[in-house]
C-alpha cells in the first residue's frame, strides 16, 4: 500500500499523469504515457514489473491482480513479480528486490500499488517516475521500489486504513487492475517501444 501522492485529474506533473479508471480515454492515456516511458529504457536494460500487494485485503490486491494479468500476456521474456498465487509483500519485499538485483544487470523496474487517498481521488490511476513508498499508507517502512510506478488509488486514507482496506470494494480493483495490465501491454506493443525493447518479440 504506497503512499499518497495527488496531482489532480488528468493533470500532468514532473512526468506524471493521473486519471480516472472511468475516464472514456484512460487506457489510451495510459499506454502513451507509458510508452514514452518504456521508449526511453536503453537497449540494455530488462524490464521488470513488480506488483506489489497481497491476495490477503480486497484493497491491497491490485498489484497482484495486475500480476496475474501479465503472466498471461503473449509478451515473450517479460519478467513479472508479485501474483495471486505468488505476492510480493512486506514479508518478502526486500528478497523480491535483491534476487531481481542478482539475476538482471540493471533492470529497469516498473512498480505497481494500491494507494489510498482523498476521497475525491479513488478510482485515480497515477504514473509518476521514480520508485513507488511501498507501505507508508499503512505506517510500514520498506524499502523504495521501482525506476517508475503505477499506483490506484483504491479508497480513502486517514483513519483505521487497514479496516478499510479489507472492506474496498472488489468490483473497483478488478477494473482497475485489468485496465492498468492492459496499458502495460498495449504500450509494449506500440511502434516506439516495440522497435527498441530486447523483451520481444511476441510469442507466437
């Protein structure tokens, strides 16, 4: 559960956008941001997707949900870490990292994470460049995970988060942890990206 960061609907800043999962165009606005993204990685660097979260609470599912998601993707040699069947949480975070750190040589790490926050802003959909505060919602210090992220903002911080985050409402996650896998993928497949990253080609 990452720490709460608000930028405003559909506002850009320093590299970031944010966006409602109901926003008409949210998976086009998504896959473009992340496509410049993932069009700027050097050649050498592998990237890999951690999905933060627990299968545990309702609201911290949405990393490995995406998780889930991708393992499923036709995308050959892309690495993901944190699924339903194995999530990457706050008991084995700091091993996840280091056994990424051992196995690539400077990988370039998408993080994904519920969030809580305002009111106003569950549903939000946030890509930000740097790493994602994994546990600051919910007062835990762990390490600082990715070179970017993606977080959803799944309902609202403030008071008794962990209570609340057991009783976030599923319907709200799964949505937007499919549309979230989807961007990640489209993007990956875009001309920009699909001509640069060594992670494809496609499976046949």
């Amino acid at each position: 559960m990452a720490f709460p960061i608000d930028f405003g609907m559909n506002k850009k800043n320093n590299g970031s956008i944010k966006l409602s999962y109901q926003e008409p165009t949210v998976h086009e606005a998504l896959c473009l941001h992340l496509s410049s993204i993932f069009a700027d990685i050097p050649e050498k660097r592998k990237l890999v997707v951690v999905c933060i979260g627990t299968d545990r609470s309702t609201g911290d599912s949405l990393g490995p949900l995406v998780g889930s998601y991708l393992k499923k993707s036709k995308l050959a040699a892309f690495p993901v870490f944190g699924t339903l069947d194995e999530p990457v949480h706050a008991v084995n975070l700091k091993d996840t990292i280091e056994h990424i750190e051992q196995t690539y040589i400077h990988p370039f790490i998408l993080a994904v994470d519920a969030c809580l926050g305002q009111y106003s802003s569950v549903g939000m959909i946030q890509i930000s460049h740097g790493p994602v505060k994994p546990g600051a919602g919910v007062n835990k210090d762990l390490p600082p995970v990715g070179d970017a992220h993606i977080t959803g903002i799944v309902n609202v911080c403030g008071f008794m988060e962990y209570f609340v985050l057991q009783n976030t409402r599923l319907s709200l996650v799964m949505k937007m942890s499919e549309i979230i896998a989807n961007s990640i993928e489209s993007s990956l497949l875009m001309p920009q990206v699909k001509r640069r990253v060594p992670f494809l080609p496609i499976k046949s």
